[in-house]
C-alpha cells in the first residue's frame, strides 16, 4: 500500500524549491547556463 505524502509537506518542498530557483535567477544562473550550452552544441557542429 502507498503511504500519501502529507500536503503539509508538498507545500513547504514547493517553496523551497521557488526559492532557490529564485535565487539561481537572480545570481544570474541562466545566462551562465545557456551560454555554455550554445557553446558545447557550437562546438559539436563543428563551429566554435
């Protein structure tokens, strides 16, 4: 039989989870990460 996860918990697991990509937002984490991103698939294209 599953056990049922108490809402009690998912709400507190949710906030902290918009937390801290709250956070990676405004540290700029996005930037960073696109832009390795477009660097990895440039390089497999042969481009960069």
């Amino acid at each position: 039989m599953k056990k049922e996860v108490p809402l009690k918990v998912t709400v507190i697991m949710l906030a902290a989870a918009a937390a801290v990509c709250a956070i990676g937002v405004l540290l700029g984490e996005p930037q960073t990460v696109f832009a390795k991103a477009a660097s990895i698939c440039l390089e497999c294209i042969g481009i960069g």
